[in-house]
C-alpha cells in the first residue's frame, strides 16, 4: 500500500516517480476541474514545461481532454482547460448486504450512469456469483458500444484481505475465509475488488473530500443489517496486522447484551443494527431463537421512522434508545482513535433529527474530554449511496493520488 497526502504537492519534484506525479496531476484535474495548464503547474509547484509533458501524455491516453469553460468575452485567446475524461470509461459498484445485493454503473468519478438494480442475497457462495455475473454481464452489454467498464468493486459486510480478495468473516452472510474475487472476476473477465463496505465508505468519503480537510483523520460508520466501520488515521485506511483493525461493531458495549450476528454477546451491532432497533420496538427478546412474527419479518426501518414521525411513542422511543447506542459506540471511536469528523451511514440517517439528541448525550457521558465530544458528525443519506460510492472507488481511486492506494 502506497500513502501519498494529496496536501504535500512538494513532493512532485523532478526524482520523484512518473507514475505519482500522473496521479498527482490526475487527482488535482479531478478536485479542480476545469483547471488550466498554467494553473495545474502552480498546483504542483513545478515548471510549465515538465507539466505539458505530462499533460499531454495523459491527453494521448485519453484519461483527460481538453475544453473551454463556456464563458466567452475575455480578451484575446481563449485558454482552454483541463478536465478528467469520465465518458468512456466506468466502473460497477456492487454491495452486497445480508438481504439484498446492489449494483450501479458510475463514471471514473463516481457519478452514476444508470439506476440502482438489486436482487434478494443469496449466501451460498456459488450462486451469489453467478446471480451477480449474470447482472454484471448485461450491464456491460448495455454500455458496449459508448464505453469499457475498468473494473467492478465488491463491498461486504465482513472483514477482508484487500490483496488475496477474499472474505475473512462476515458474520451476517455466515461466510469465513471465502474466496469471492477469483471466480466473479473468471466469471465476468474483469479485474474485481474486494473490499469491507465500512472501509470503502471511509475510501469514498476520503476520495470525494473536495476541500481536503479532515482528510486525515476520520471514521465512517454505516449501520444496516450490521455496523460496518472504516477508520482513517494519518490518511490512511486502518487495517491492522489481520485485516480486522477498526471492527468497532463487535466491540462489546456490554456482556451480557444481545446475541451477535458473529455468535458474541453485547456487541455495539446487537444494540443499533436495524434488526436490533425492530427488536426492541415489536419486544422480541433476540437471545430467542424463535421466528418474528409475520407483522416483524415485512415490518422495515423505513416503516417504523415513518411511525415515529406520526406520533408513534414506541417507535420514536426504539429509535431513540438505538440513538443512545450509537452514541456510546461512537464514543468508544472518538476515545480510541479521536477522528476529526464522524461520518454515518444507513437508512437511520433518515431520523437523525429524531434521534440527534439522545447521540449527543450519550457522546457528552462517555466521551474523555469536552472538545471530544463535540467531534463534528455528518449524516450521509441512503440517497447518497455511500457503499456503492465505496465500491466505485475501489476500481476508480487508484488511479489518483488518493491516500489509500490498494
Ligand atoms: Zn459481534
């Protein structure tokens, strides 16, 4: 893995390798597009003469073009500007969660091309492979004739081993020590990533941060059918010796809490996943092994924000004991890593309004100081996408200077 801070242009300087300083020059076209070659080279502190070199290299391989802004009447010639060619080339994004499976088809800069698609999870391996070749397949035949797909990048809800592709654990499928890259990427012909849903949204965050603050220091947490958490520290994606660092969703908030999707008692999963706030609202002990009850097994988050905003008492009251939770789980983050912004992830961002409060109490009981506990925290709405925009840059990132470059 390659860290390079897209804040310390300096080291663009002439020893330094063609292939970072292309990304370099990748990465400031992208964050500030439409941008000219004279700016360019004062972006990179390096000469005009060394930078139409490389711009016009990254011209003949089509990974940029050339264009005016479109605001005529400045006098004499009109300079033309630099912008990432997004038009043929693009990626598909897949999530894959415990219930249903995901897909989009983005351009290189993570912009959608066409609708979300999904199909119900299905957690024998070998299906799931071949339900998702099927649908890569007649995206790729879909856009045959404008564009090549680069490559398609997998999310799961579990720990991976980013170089191997394969999934260590992921408690919620019943999945250990799969192999999901080679045979989806056998199967389709393309290069496929593999990587844990949590940390790709922590990825995608870090890639789309135009303004370049915080980038350093963040963690995203994305609650769903499990807590899936990615932690960047120092610009970098936190893996640890065994590809299991930053699991934050099965550390325990207490021992004797609910069973675990991954077989433990009391993890912070078992208190804030949606199954987990569904429980509490229909009083389903979830040590029990018994079915739900019909009314349960169709009831969804959605269903149950929507009941809380029409007066439901005992809806708004499980969502607000999922938003205590969460606040103390977050502020085990905040204790443990101290990350300068929180991102959350999930369809229980739609009742952050309702829930707000009671995150921000829990956070002022636990967190060590004062200024910790009012560490920024920003919802990303289902709308946004955040795991497919994850996936979308496991293919699409690398070729910029990202800070996490697989
Ligand atoms: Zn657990």
């Amino acid at each position: 893995m390659r860290k390079i801070d897209p804040k310390r242009f300096k080291i663009a300087k002439r020893h330094t390798s063609r292939e970072i300083n292309r990304q370099i020059a990748l990465t400031l076209i992208r964050t500030h597009q439409p941008v000219s070659r004279a700016d360019l080279a004062r972006l990179m502190g390096t000469r005009r003469g060394v930078v139409s070199i490389l711009v016009n290299e990254l011209l003949a391989e089509g990974l940029i073009f050339e264009g005016a802004t479109g605001e005529g009447g400045g006098r004499g010639r009109k300079p033309t500007f630099l912008y990432i060619d997004s038009r043929e080339r693009y990626v598909i994004a897949v999530d894959v969660r415990a219930t249903r499976t995901y897909l989009m088809a983005t351009d290189l800069l993570g912009k959608p091309l066409v609708g979300v698609t999904s199909f119900a999870t299905n957690r024998t391996l070998a299906v799931l492979i071949s339900n998702l070749a099927q649908k890569i397949r007649s995206i790729v035949a879909d856009h045959q004739a404008v564009a090549t797909c680069q490559g398609v990048g997998v999310v799961v809800p579990g720990m991976t081993d980013p170089k191997s592709g394969r999934v260590l654990h992921a408690p919620t499928l019943g999945w250990r020590n799969v192999n999901l890259k080679d045979p989806l990427a056998a199967a389709i012909e393309l290069p496929v990533h593999v990587e844990n849903s949590g940390r790709a949204c922590a990825l995608a965050q870090v890639w789309a941060t135009r303004d370049h603050a915080h980038i350093g220091d963040l963690a995203f947490v994305s609650v769903s059918d499990g807590v899936g958490v990615g932690i960047v520290v120092n610009g970098e994606i936190l893996r640890g010796q065994h590809n299991i660092a930053g699991e934050f969703g099965h550390v325990p908030l207490s021992i004797d809490g609910p069973r675990c999707s991954c077989g433990a008692t009391g993890c912070w999963e078992a208190y804030v996943s949606n199954l987990a706030t569904l429980s509490r609202y229909f009083g389903r002990n979830p040590n029990e092994q018994k079915p739900m009850s019909a009314e349960m097994a169709t009831f969804t988050i959605e269903d149950l924000i929507s009941r809380a905003r029409n007066g439901d008492g005992k809806a708004l009251a499980a969502l607000q004991s999922t938003g205590r939770y969460l606040g103390l789980g977050l502020a085990s983050i905040i204790n443990a890593v101290d990350p300068g912004r929180l991102y959350i992830g999930g369809e229980i961002t739609a009742a952050w309004d309702l829930i707000e409060s009671s995150v921000k109490a829990a956070l002022a009981e636990r967190a060590l100081t004062d200024l910790a506990a009012r560490t920024e925290i920003r919802t990303v709405s289902v709308e946004e996408h955040p795991r497919l925009r994850g996936a979308a840059a496991l293919v699409a990132a690398p070729a910029f200077a990202a800070p996490m470059v697989a």
